[in-house]
C-alpha cells in the first residue's frame, strides 16, 4: 500500500543509519512533522540535536496523514466543548492557527515544494437526520464562541444533495511527506544529524542514553516524537489506538472539488489533490479500533463503493491507512514525560496530528529551551493533576479503554485454538494458535511461505491480532503494529515479535 503524497517517487535525499556511539544537546526520537519540527526550532536556538528514525523521514504517521491543515478539530469543536470551558477552545483555535502560519512560513523560509494551499474547510450534512443536525447546529455554535467566523456553505461544489452545511476559510493543505522531507533537508544543512533505518530498542533516562541496533546516543535532552511515546507509560492508559483509511480515486468525468470537506454520514473526509498533470479525489473514513477491525480488506471496498456512488470513479490509484491516538480529555499530551525531568512527548493527536505536531513541535522546544510558551499549560503530559484526569473529562474514557485491555488479555490467552496442522492456515492468512502451550502467530503467503512468531507482544503481553488488510500483526491493547517478519511498524514496543521455529 501506497499514500498518494509519493506520487512522482520518493525523496532521493537519505540519510545513514547510526553505526557509532555519539553525543548531543538533544536527541528527537522519530522523523515526522513533530520531529523535525522540533529539531529546528531547537537547532534555530543554536543546540547540537540528532534524529532517530525507525524507517524513513516522513513515512510514518505524517505520510499516512490526509494533508489537511485547520485550526478545529476534525471531530468537532463541539465535544470539546463539553469538556473544556470557551476560553480553552479559543486557546485550542489560536494555538491551531498559529501551528498553521509557522508552517506556512516555513515553506516560504525553505521554499520547500509542498503545494501549501489556502483552502476553505467545509463541514457538510448530506440528509435530514435530526442527529446530524443537531451536531452541526453544536458545532455552529462552537466555532463562533472560539471567535471563528463561519459561514454557510451553499457553494461547496459536491456532487449530492447537501442539506446543510458550515464553512471556514483560511484553512490550509499540503503535501506533508513533501513537506517534511523539504524541512529535514533545510535542517540538516543546519548541523541537525538525521539517522534513519535507526529503531530505538531502548532508553536509559538516567544516563541520558538511547539505544539503537548498533549505537547509542547521549544527550542532556530526549524527545518522543513518535506518535506515541515508546516504552511503558502512563498516557497509554488514556489513549485509545484506531485505524483509518485512505483511497486515492480517477474520475471519469466531473469536477474535483477543492477545499478540505468533512461529510457527517457519519464521518468522511474528502479533499482533491494534483501532482503535475494528474488529478485525484482522496477519501478517508472507516475507522475502527486497532486490533479490532476485521481481517479482510474491506475498509478499502467500502470507501471505494462510497466514493463511487457520489461520483465517476475511474479506478482507484493509491490506498493507505493510518493509526490514530485519541486522548481521554479531547486534548493532546504535550509536554515533560511524568516523572522525568529530561525527557518531553506529545500524543494524543487523534486525527489532527499535522497541525498539533507542529505545535507540539514549537511547545517542547520552548520547555527544553525554557522559554516561555503561552499553550502548554492545556496540553501538560507530566502529570495526571485536577486538569487533565477528572470523572468529567477523562475517567470515564479511561476506564473503557482499560475495560478493553482487561477483556482482550482474557479473552485472547484463553480463546485461542490448539494449532493441528498447517492446513488450518490458508495461503495468504495470519492467524493466532496454540502449539505446546505457546501462543503463535502464524502467517502464510501466497506461494507458500511460512512465517511463525511469538503472538506476544513485547510491549506489555497481550494478544496480536491478524490484520488482513494491511498484512501486519496488530496489538488490540496498545496499538503496537508489527509486519510479518515481527518488526515494529509503530507503537510503544521497542522490540520486534520473537521469531519462532517453524511448526512440524
């Protein structure tokens, strides 16, 4: 699988993988907008900073991302709203909005290619549901007590009957791999050390060390900046991991609408975006629980039929997916890990990690630099305090969330069935069996090939999951995601599955 913001091929810039032990002021664990964006304002502060990447600058969460740029949230001021008091969201808005200028300054500072975009940010209702209506009315209301100023959206060029709508404008896209791989390039130039194909398998707060495959880093300062903060943490708790999915579409004919749109039937997100000559509809939607969804590709056929009922779909020519992190509270955890006086994170992003990486970016290099930060008081990860944990913002979520946890370590160890024989996998399918007391997840390819592997994951000893549509071991607790030769995708895990003999 493919996300459409490669298209044209990937950046041709690369950068080492660490092979000897180093030091430096900081070191940003992961190579995404919330890294990068990090490791320049500290390297702008005249600070030696290095950065680990896993795989390749850009292609984790930020290339999975839809490139949409806003200073709401995708689902709903609204609920935050009933969370947080008015002058928090206009704290939220403003923050968000500035997230946006910064990155539209860098752009202009680097000249990086990214096709950033002014763009309006539609939200649209599709049928008299009393329900839906009610949530834009909500959502109306919020968006003006942020101080936005929102519009009625009779010209948003959709091709179905729309029976209400709002807008905003001075919204933004881009292309955020091409962005961030503009933005690693310019910081690199300024003395910012980019290692990738450098997985973190472990980190010695105390001494200040982190620990690839083949080197370590010292450094005064250490940064998560994974999407979720790597090894065992609190915040994992008030996190709940999700998938969602993302096709990119040709059109026979009709017009592309341009301008970032979020359709309640319940929830799609569409938007265009052009490479050169090629024109193409992006859809997101089905959203489920990591470890949770089904194990075929259906996700994909269902955006594909939903696309195609609206417009004349030609063929689809990119599809991807993406993890999300939601917090309890609504809002994302930035700031110092608890406990740890030289270490930051920031998490929680749910489906608007472009923007809060951004901010989160410009709110750690602010701590570690002790400046002072007007946004980081809303967002503190450092502890669990009468702001962040409480029965009416976050308590009830977190008890669902560790429901969960407590019902998959059951019902997984205890479910699983006694593997017999190999025929009981199919080609081309993973399952989770029993052989001799031992929990295995054994995957099949298509020409025969057997991978067998622990089905306990590393990061705290629960179940993976099968995951047919993106082939890849998902853990249902955490979110940890592993391919299938056992190494970690994404999540907290540091370690990779064991591998295992195969079967006789």
């Amino acid at each position: 699988m493919e996300a459409i913001w490669g298209i044209g091929g990937t950046d041709q810039h690369h950068y080492p993988t660490l092979n000897e032990d180093i030091s430096a002021d900081a070191v940003v664990i992961g190579a995404g907008i919330t890294g990068i964006t990090t490791a320049l304002q500290l390297a702008d502060a005249g600070m030696d900073v290095v950065v680990l990447e896993a795989l390749a600058v850009g292609q984790g969460g930020t290339g999975g991302s839809t490139g949409n740029l806003y200073s709401t949230v995708a689902r709903g001021l609204a609920p935050l709203r009933k969370t947080w008091d008015d002058a928090t969201i206009r704290d939220v808005v403003n923050a968000r909005a500035l997230a946006i200028d910064h990155i539209e300054a860098l752009v202009e500072r680097f000249g990086i290619d990214c096709q950033f975009h002014r763009r309006v940010l539609y939200h649209i209702a599709k049928a008299e549901d009393k329900q839906i209506l009610e949530t834009l009315d909500a959502e109306r209301e919020a968006m003006r007590c942020a101080g936005l100023e929102v519009k009625s959206a009779e010209d948003a060029m959709l091709p179905f009957q729309m029976t209400h709508g709002l807008k905003i404008e001075g919204q933004a896209q881009f292309n955020p791999l091409r962005y961030v791989q503009g933005l690693a390039r310019a910081v690199s130039q300024q003395s910012v050390r980019i290692f990738e194909g450098s997985p973190v398998r472990e980190v010695k707060y105390p001494q200040g060390v982190v620990v690839t495959d083949k080197a370590t880093v010292t450094a005064h300062h250490i940064i998560h900046a994974t999407h979720t903060p790597k090894g065992i943490n609190l915040l994992h708790a008030s996190l709940l991991p999700s998938r969602e999915y993302g096709i990119g579409v040709k059109l026979n004919s009709g017009a592309y609408p341009e301008g970032i749109f979020f359709v309640h039937d319940p929830f799609h997100s569409l938007r265009s975006y052009r490479h050169g000559d090629e024109h193409y509809l992006v859809v997101i939607g089905e959203q489920h629980k990591t470890g949770e969804g089904q194990a075929d590709a259906a996700y994909f056929e269902r955006l594909h039929a939903y696309i195609s009922e609206h417009f004349d779909v030609e063929s689809i020519a990119y599809r991807w997916s993406n993890q999300q992190y939601s917090p309890a509270d609504g809002l994302p955890y930035i700031g110092r890990m608890h406990g740890k006086d030289n270490a930051y994170l920031a998490t929680g992003f749910a489906a608007d990690g472009l923007t809060w990486g951004s901010l989160a970016g410009m709110i750690i290099a602010d701590l570690v630099t002790r400046r002072d930060s007007p946004w980081r008081t809303h967002f503190d990860s450092s502890r669990f305090d009468s702001r962040r944990f409480t029965p009416g913002k976050s308590a009830m979520n977190w008890a669902r969330e560790n429901a969960s946890v407590t019902k998959h370590l059951a019902k997984d160890y205890l479910g699983t069935r006694n593997l017999k024989e190999l025929a009981d996998v199919s080609p081309g399918q993973g399952k989770v069996m029993t052989l001799k007391g031992e929990k295995l997840a054994i995957y099949m390819s298509h020409d025969g090939e057997l991978s067998v592997l622990s089905a306990v994951c590393p990061h705290m000893k629960c179940l993976v999951h099968w995951n047919g549509a993106e082939t890849s071991w998902d853990c249902p607790c955490h979110g940890s995601r592993f391919d299938i030769q056992g190494e970690v995708i994404e999540g907290p895990a540091y370690h990779p599955l064991a591998r295992r003999e195969q079967p006789h």
